[in-house]
C-alpha cells in the first residue's frame, strides 16, 4: 500500500511520467533494465546479453536531485570508495550546449560539450542511431536503407557495449545532411554511430579528433580531418588528450589563449549569439521504473482518453494484482496482466469514462527503496509511519552492503528518502548515517559462485558436516571484510581444529577468581585488541588474537576460571553454540550472551616479563625470562643460569657483554 502511496506523490509532483524512449531489454526475462541494472553487457538477474528497444515506460526524474545525490554525499560516512562510486555514476560535468545548424534545413543537432574552447577542432559530427532527426530528415538522407540497417544493428547491443572505449568503431556517413560549425560557419559532415548514446547529453556529438581517442581513432577509420588546437602534441600520430591546460592554436579568435581563458570566451561568445548556453550535464539518466512483469506493485494508474493518466483514490489503496493461472512474461513485451481483460478494464477515477489500468508493474527497486522506514512502526494503518517513530529511529544508524548495490538499492533509496524529505513525511534528507561494504566469497577456483561454473558452496552441507559454529568462524576468519577471498575447504577445517581445541580446555580448567601472573598481560591485550577489531569489522585479525591466546594458555599447561570466562566472552560472538555449551558444562552462573563484556586495564597491556635472545659472539644460542625493569646485573644472572648459554661459553674467556633492555643480550668471547 505504502509503496503504491509514494508513487502516487511522485507522480503528483511530476517526478513519475511516461516517455517512449530505448530501453535495456532483457529477451530472457523479457523486461525493460535500467541502467544500473546492466552488469557487463548482461541482465543483472539472469546474465543474458542485453539489448536495446524503444518501448514506452513508466520514468521517475532521479535526476533532478543528482545535484544534491553528489553535494549531500559530504555530510555522511561512507566508505571512500562508496562515495566515489556515487559520485562516478551520477557523473557530474560542466560545460556548454551548443548548437549545429543542419545546411538548407530548419533542423539544428545541440551538442553538451564540456570543452568548447576545442569548437574549431570539430570536423565531424556522430549522431546516436536513435536521434529523432533521422526521422524527420528522412527523405532528405540519401542512403536511408544504409542508415536504417545500420539502426537494427545498433538496437541489437546495450547501452554499456555500444560506449565501452575498446570496442570497434563502427557508422555510416548520413549522405544528404551536413551540418555547420558555428564558429567558422564550416561544412561538416553528419555520421550515425553507436558509441553515441540517446540517453546521454542530447544523443549528438561534436567530433574533436585532435584530442579526443575515440574520436580520432574514429577519424582515422574513415579518413576525415583532424586539426590541433590545442598545442602540446603530434595529432598525426595519436590524439592529444593532455589537454587541461595548453595554449589555444588554429582557433580563430581563441588563438594564443590559455584552456580557461578559452572556455570561459567560447561559453560568452555562443550565449551571445545565440548558438548556445552553459550547461552543467550528468551521466545519471532518469530511473526506467516499468517492469513488464506479473510480480511485483500495480502502478496504480488508469489512463482515460479524455483525461489522460489519472491516479486512482488513496483510499482504494492497495491496488491488488488479480489471481492469474499464468504468470510468464510475454514475447509482445507487454506485460502478462494486460491479458487479464476483467482487471484492466476499468472506469476513469475522474470523469467516470472508461479507463484501462497500467500494466506494467514496479521493480523489485521499489519496496526496497523505503522498507527500513516501516520497521519504525510496522502496523500503522493510517501513514507509513508516525511521526514521532520516524524521528526517534531515523536516520539509519549503520547501513552494511554489497558494492554491487551503490549504483542500485543505496543510490536509489537516498532518493526516495530525500522526495520523502521534501514532502515532510521523514525528518532527514539522507536515510543513512553510516554505510561499509563487505567483499564476496568466492568458490575455490578464485570465479563468483554460479551454478553454471559448477563451483557453489551449499552452507547447509558444510553445517552438517563442520557445525555451524565452524561455518561461522571461518566466514568471520576468511580475510579482510571489505575484500572478495576464495572459499577453502582446509580453511574450514582449521576453524574446526582450533573450535576442538576449545573444547578441549574445559579439562584444564582449576579454580580462580583473578587472572594469572603468567597470563595477565595477555589476556589485556586480547580484550583490547578483539575489542577494536570487532566495533572495526576487523574479525579475521580478531580471531587471529584469540588463536594467539590459546597459544599462550596451552604453552602455560592451565587456565582458571576467570581466564576461561574472558576467553569465552571473547570468543562468543563468533562462535556462540560451542561457548554457550562450554558455559554451561562448567557451572558458570547465568547465560553467557548475558554477561557484561570484559574490561581492560590499559596499563596492564603492557607486558612485565619478557622473552629475549642470548647471542654469543653474534649468533642466538638461547633465551631467558626478564622483566622489564631488570638491571644488567639481574639479567645477567637469569644469562648465565641458562644450560645452553653455560654450554656456548665453557672454557672461554668473556670479553664483553652489552644488554639491550627487553631487546637482547649480547656475550663476545674468545
């Protein structure tokens, strides 16, 4: 219900609307893709090769808010690499719209550039196969078949293959258009490619190959003129793009000038001729919000001949989808519900005229954009959540994700919630405080786990085989959490043998209140390592600690009470099964997931003992025991007690000893 209410106040404020337009299409699911729903080349739900139709959807304009999606990104903590990755995909630029006049026509092709101080460079210009002035000028193109071919070609590849830099530049020279550069009113010829992208700026380039790869590599396919204006290179050779600062050259009036001198003259320049105007563009395209699908929200919309779109009565809220026998998309692209005549066929909220229900429904994206809000106040039937709820729980503490959803479930919530924001149902403009990342775990040959590489972890088979604990720990102890690491079965298996010897302390175990002397010092600096670690999402260098630990307990031979309780303190949120079992077993009062966690003494970390080497004449032939505080003399006594050192120094005469304190002790002989 909810989720069909914020649609209804996008499209009351004009941010949800219906545009015929290319789409990513999906042929396997048969569904229209947004672009951040396309991951190398393929659909993000099954990985077939995506290709591109002109349908008419549902769009919501997450672009007007790109500009605060980027600026709000420096009032929270985020990751670096999670902002970053915002800010590349909203893709921010400043520069120009300027305006080619297409010769003998009324038609004009605008460009967004944000390098118009390189405007005498441009010799070409690429239109995207999709531009709507092939349609217009169509009788006046010459090799129209040519063109339209050409078209069906490029409608076979996504938007993501058809801009990627390395792939072959393909077009075909549009004979019968020519458009002028209107800085040396010049002749220039009109091409039709795919690497120009509909969706993009305003689907048509200026060509600059004297600086631009692309554009050069494409001039050099198919012999057209490259000109340097900006000097520092051998255009002849390869494109000059070392272009943020230079000297303006075969530029007409820029001539001589430096780049932003030139940018800001050229920007002037066109405003006042009215051949263009400053633009600031973004790479974030409006959100392809229709899905041609059974599952997921009714749009709930009707459209009426003589009223158009009109949205249904909130009281009427949820629009509910009708039970179907059959449910698959179909090969029309249409989605399966507008078969279901008796639910489509309905009468105009407004007029009382007949009216048909959108059909398409909304992306799994939708729900998810808001959910956490509802947890606020989940059984409220009167708003999506009170306001008092929403401004005791809101923002979002911490929010931990995959970074295959930055450009996905983060990008598109923070929207949501920003409209939300400004109609005043949340008391924040972003849902998040914090957000981190976790890696993925891999299969054994290094590839994401897939059914097709034969190479998926089922996590059941391992708990019936390690525990659960072990399948615990181990994900915990695999590496870095913010780093994608190969499953390994031996590393399984490691957690389970330190998990046994665990275990196996309970028959070590002797009476006593307060931490041991011999491990004191240890147990300190374990609480305040695993401590950080934890709070840090540092859990494999936890664990390695608490290895360390064990270490230390097995070379003393026995540990007390007190020491068993911080060690299964410690280790609990890790393994809680085994610990709470462990607690149990040994009498200890309570449940252990009840109990405070420990404490450190800050000066206590500090060890007071400590093992050095004894080198006699320069090579290691024991160590002893020393506290921190000895004297030369002291330890010198503890040296010359050690069997091995007796032994190396028999029968010889010493020469000279240095003492590193708590580092070394040196003994020269001869």
């Amino acid at each position: 219900k909810w989720t069909q209410w914020i649609f209804l106040k996008l499209f009351e404020k004009g941010l949800a609307y219906k545009k015929e337009m290319p789409i990513n299409w999906c042929p396997r699911c048969k569904i229209g893709l947004a672009n951040e729903e396309v991951v190398d080349d393929g659909c993000e739900r099954c990985g077939h090769a995506v290709e591109t139709r002109v349908k008419n959807q549902w769009m919501l304009k997450i672009t007007e808010y790109a500009e605060r999606l980027i600026n709000d990104l420096d009032t929270v903590d985020y990751i670096e690499r999670v902002k970053i990755q915002q800010r590349n995909w909203i893709g921010r630029s400043e520069g120009a719209d300027v305006i080619f006049k297409i010769k003998d026509t009324e038609e004009s092709l605008t460009v967004f550039t944000t390098r118009p101080d390189t405007l005498f460079g441009a010799t070409y210009m690429v239109i995207s196969p999709e531009h709507p002035v092939l349609e217009t000028l169509q009788d006046r193109i010459e090799n129209v078949l040519a063109v339209k071919a050409y078209q069906e070609e490029a409608r076979k590849k996504s938007e993501f293959e058809r801009a990627e830099l390395n792939h072959d530049k393909t077009g075909v020279k549009i004979d019968g258009l020519v458009a002028i550069n209107p800085v040396n009113n010049e002749e220039i010829t009109i091409w039709v490619s795919d690497y120009v992208l509909m969706s993009y700026g305003t689907g048509a380039i200026m060509a600059v190959p004297g600086h631009d790869q692309r554009d050069w590599e494409f001039a050099k396919t198919f012999g057209l003129p490259i000109i340097e204006v900006v000097s520092g290179g051998d255009v002849t050779e390869a494109a000059y793009t070392q272009t943020e600062t230079g000297t303006m050259v075969n530029s007409g009036f820029l001539n001589d000038l430096d780049v932003d001198s030139a940018k800001e003259k050229i920007t002037t320049w066109l405003r006042e001729q009215g051949l263009g105007t400053p633009k600031i563009n973004y790479k974030l395209r409006d959100w392809v919000f229709s899905r041609q699908r059974y599952w997921g929200e009714p749009i709930p919309l009707v459209h009426c001949e003589t009223c158009g779109w009109v949205a249904i009565p909130e009281e009427e809220l949820p629009l509910r989808l009708p039970e179907v026998v059959n449910y698959e998309p179909t090969d029309t692209g249409e989605s399966p519900l507008a078969k279901i005549r008796d639910w489509v066929e309905t009468t105009c909220p407004t007029c009382g005229g007949p009216a048909e229900r959108e059909t398409d429904t909304m992306p799994q994206w939708a729900g998810s954009s808001w959910y956490f809000l509802r947890y606020t106040d989940p059984h409220n039937d009167e708003a999506l959540a009170s306001k008092e709820h929403l401004d005791y729980w809101m923002p979002v503490d911490w929010y931990n994700g995959g970074m295959e959803h930055t450009t996905l479930h983060l990008l598109y919530s923070r929207f949501w919630h920003k409209f939300l924001y400004d109609i005043g149902v949340v008391p924040s403009p972003e849902p998040y405080q914090k957000r981190t990342s976790h890696g993925m775990i891999l299969g054994e040959n290094n590839e994401k786990m897939s059914k097709s590489r034969g190479n998926v972890v089922n996590p059941d088979d391992v708990v019936a085989e390690y525990g659960a604990d072990t399948v615990r720990m181990y994900e915990m102890f695999i590496g870095d959490f913010e780093k994608s690491v190969p499953w390994s079965t031996d590393g399984v298996r490691g957690c389970k043998r330190f998990l046994d010897r665990v275990w196996k302390l309970k028959d070590s175990v002797k009476p006593g209140d307060t931490y041991t002397e011999a491990l004191e010092a240890k147990i300190h600096q374990t609480i305040k390592k695993v401590s950080h670690d934890y709070e840090s999402l540092k859990f494999n260098t936890a664990i390695a600690a608490l290895m360390t630990l064990l270490n230390d307990v097995n070379q003393v031979g026995t540990i007390n009470e007190a020491e068993m309780k911080t060690f299964l303190m410690l280790l609990n949120p890790v393994s809680p099964h085994l610990t709470e079992e462990l607690w149990e077993k040994l009498g200890f009062e309570g449940m252990l997931n009840e109990q405070s966690w420990p404490s450190f003494d800050e000066e206590k970390t500090i060890a007071q003992t400590i093992a050095i080497g004894v080198q006699v004449n320069g090579k290691v032939r024991g160590d002893v025991t020393v506290n921190l505080d000895d004297s030369q003399d002291v330890a010198r006594e503890k040296v010359m007690a050690n069997e091995n050192i007796q032994r190396a120094i028999a029968g010889k005469t010493i020469v000279k000893e240095i003492y590193v304190p708590g580092r070394i002790y040196n003994i020269v002989v001869k």
